[in-house]
C-alpha cells in the first residue's frame, strides 16, 4: 500500500490556521488551509490514503467525498514534488 511523506526539505510555517510551504528547489510558495493542512501536518509520518481518512474523520464531519478529495490533495502534492510516495 501507497505511503505519502512529505519532503524534508520543505520550509513550512502555520499562521493564523494557514500553513505556509515553500519549496527552496523551486522558489514556489503554496498556502494551506483547512483540511488540506491537517492532511499535511499527519504527513510527517509518512501515511496512507486509508490512514489519512481514519484521522480526519476522528476531526471533521463524514463525507461522502473525502477519500476522493484526500487522493486528488495527495497526488497534487507528489505532483508539485511537495511529498513522496514510499
């Protein structure tokens, strides 16, 4: 099974319930809010899709559309080369 993590070298500041990324590779800030940034935060670890759903279910209201919303977060991280997949 698929485990994401994100990279070590990823600066990050959380601000007033917004997390702040910037990728010194690319120079490229990114701003997160909401459930995207407790995604981010449980990626220190390293997890997997049924792991990140198990913990935002524990904080947020249940949602029909939360696996599907977590996968696309995910694959966008691995896409802008903000996580891995291990």
């Amino acid at each position: 099974m698929k485990r994401f993590r994100k990279r070590s070298d990823i600066l990050e500041r959380d601000e007033h319930g917004v997390m702040v990324l910037y990728d010194p590779a690319t120079g490229i800030p990114y701003s997160l809010e909401g459930s995207a940034r407790e995604i981010w935060k449980l990626l220190e670890r390293g997890m997997t899709v049924e792991e990140v759903l198990e913990k935002l279910e524990e904080r947020f209201e249940k949602d029909p559309s939360m696996r599907r919303d977590i996968e696309e977060f995910l694959a966008d991280c691995v896409k802008e080369g903000l996580a891995d997949v291990f």
